[in-house]
C-alpha cells in the first residue's frame, strides 16, 4: 500500500466550534481511511502554515483521493494537500528507470 501525507488547515469556524466542545480527530480520521481499505498512521496539530498533519496508508491514488476529496468537501477546513511519499525501495527503482529516458531540456 502507499503512504501519503496530508497537511491540512482549519477554518476560523471550525476552531471556534472546537474550542466549545473540544474533540479528538484522530478516531474520525481513522474511520476516514478505514471505509477504503487503508490505516491512519499519525495525527499531529502544528504551528505554522498548516494546522496539521496526517500520515496515511491506502491501498491506491484514488481510495486516497476520495478519502480527501470526502474530508475537503466537508467544509471545516480551508485547506488540505495531499503529497504520495515513496519509499527509498520505490526511488531506488525511479532512478534506474531514468536511467533509460532520453530527456532533453527545451529549445535544446
């Protein structure tokens, strides 16, 4: 399965409500991933650009995406970004395949 990285922000509104009644997210995050076959691996709030940070694993690109797609069209957050992480072993593999490819830069 692969692993992929969310950084996630919330709206002013969704802070609000949560100060009222302050709630853990990890437990809904984790129902999130496990209706697509996959595993929440760590949940963490941060300072900064983003409010906080998801590592996940999915069986695909798509049940990732519809995990995200499900969480951002819910309205409590005012950005996510999903990154796919690629393990060493997949990167390794990368660079021998670029090894074949014959790019050439533009107006070269």
């Amino acid at each position: 399965m692969a692993m992929y990285l969310t950084r996630f922000s919330y709206t002013p509104e969704t802070w609000a409500r949560m100060i009222e009644n302050p709630e853990d997210r990890r437990e809904a995050a984790r129902t999130y991933i496990e209706s697509v076959g996959g595993k929440l691996h760590g949940f963490w709030y941060a300072f900064g650009e983003h409010d906080g940070w998801n590592l996940w694993e999915a069986p695909d690109n798509v049940s990732m995406a519809a995990v995200a797609l499900a969480i951002g069209a819910g309205g409590a957050l005012s950005s996510i970004e999903t990154t796919v992480l690629l393990s060493v072993e997949d990167t390794m593999e990368a660079l021998q395949k670029a090894k074949s490819i014959r790019y050439r830069p533009p107006a070269a």
